[in-house]
C-alpha cells in the first residue's frame, strides 16, 4: 500500500475517533439534561449538533474506506469489479440516508 495512503488513512482514523469521544460526551450531556428537566428547545438544539457532528464524521469514514478501496485496487492491479461493486452499493446506502 502507499504509504501516503496508509498514513491519510491513519490521520482519518485519529479524527474519526476524537470526533466519536467527542460525540460520546455531547450525548452524555443531553442524557443529563432530560434528567434534569431542561428546556425541550435546548435539548434539541444539542441533538441538532450530535447530527451534524455525526454526519461529519460518517464522511470522513467514507473518505477512508474510499482510500483503502483505492489502495487495494492499486496492489491487485486494478480490476477488482467486486470491490467496486462493494463500495458502489456503500456508497449508494449513504446517500441514501
């Protein structure tokens, strides 16, 4: 595999993960505002942020498995029509929602 390839798949990864423990601590605090009675609006206003926060991230984890794919079609020589049969159907599902 490329090396530039593995470590922006690396650099992906990172993110993706500090993303998801940040994401891990924004529904922590809506759990804790429902138990303490907050305000409807506000509680919604930090779900609004967990979406978003979680659609960057599903991006990102796109992006990565779009280099890996990329990658492995470089090392088998680039005609893996099953692989790209893969990713097409992932891809398609994303949209999707």
């Amino acid at each position: 595999m490329n090396t530039s390839t593995e470590l922006e798949q690396e650099r992906i990864k990172k993110n993706v993960l500090s993303r998801m423990r940040r994401i891990e601590g924004q529904v922590r605090g809506i759990q804790r505002m429902i138990e303490d009675g907050k305000e409807c609006a506000d509680i919604l206003v930090q779900v609004r942020a967990v979406r978003s926060a979680l659609q960057s991230a599903n991006k990102l984890i796109l992006k990565r498995y779009m280099l890996r794919c990329y990658a492995d079609s470089v090392e088998t020589g680039g005609d893996d029509h099953e692989s790209l049969e893969k990713f097409i159907s992932l891809l398609t599902g994303f949209l999707e929602g």
